[in-house]
C-alpha cells in the first residue's frame, strides 16, 4: 500500500515560528486549528491569505493546509504563517511559474525577513540606550 504524501514546512518571523503540513485533500486552510477564512484580527487574516489568492483557485483546491503557529505577535506569526503556506504550495506543486509570481509580488514570502530585535545589553534598559549620568 503506497504512503500517503505529506509534506511538512517551516516560516519564521522576528521570534515567531509556524509550521504548515500540506495534506492531499480538499482545500482546507486552517491555522491553529481555526479556518483562515474566519480567523482573527482581520489584518492578520489578509496577510495570511495573500499566498492563497496569488496562487489561484487550482494551487491549493486540491491540498488541505495545516498551520501551526509559535511565539512572537499576532502579526508576526501571521508573516510567519504566510510563508509557510507560500513554501508550502512551491514545495507542492514545483511551479516555477507561481515561484515568479510570488517573487513579483512580495519576495518576503519566499525569502523571509531576516530582521529581529536586537539583544539588549548591559549598562542599559536597551539595546543602545545607556543610563544617563549627570555630574552635578
């Protein structure tokens, strides 16, 4: 008996992590076990939508997406999310045409964004903020 397909991605943004499991299904979409389409705030839902609607209707019909998100913000899980579900759909279907598409549209979805918070040091309430002295 052949095994079923699946095929497990990862997104990552500032401190936050998602990881999306790509099933053969129907076109489930479903992140921390919530369906994207009812997912909340309304800001996050569009992010996360974004892959969805560039790829169309026949890229991800056929697929059930899983999505499960860690650590940092509701917006940067939401980048995070939305680069695992774009990694997701390039993994699966091995388009070059919807890797470009995805490219001309916003690269972060398939680079990623390196930038995090820098770490703070001693000396200081912050990364390069030092405690003021006075010497009166």
């Amino acid at each position: 008996m052949p095994g079923k397909k699946v095929l497990v991605v990862s997104g990552k943004r500032k401190t936050a992590t998602a990881r999306a499991v790509v099933k053969q299904g129907v076109g489930k979409v479903r992140i921390n076990l919530i369906p994207v389409e009812i997912y909340e705030p309304a800001v996050a839902r569009e992010k996360m939508m974004e892959p969805l609607l560039q790829a169309g209707e026949g890229a991800w019909k056929q697929v059930n997406i899983d999505v499960k998100t860690l650590g940092g913000g509701y917006m940067g899980q939401a980048e995070a999310a939305r680069m695992a579900i774009a990694n997701a759909l390039l993994k699966w279907t091995k388009s070059t045409h919807l890797r470009t598409v995805f490219n001309e549209y916003d690269r972060t979805m398939v680079a990623g964004d390196a930038r995090a918070k820098e770490p703070k040091k001693f000396g200081g309430p912050g990364a390069r903020a030092k405690e003021q002295k006075s010497y009166r």
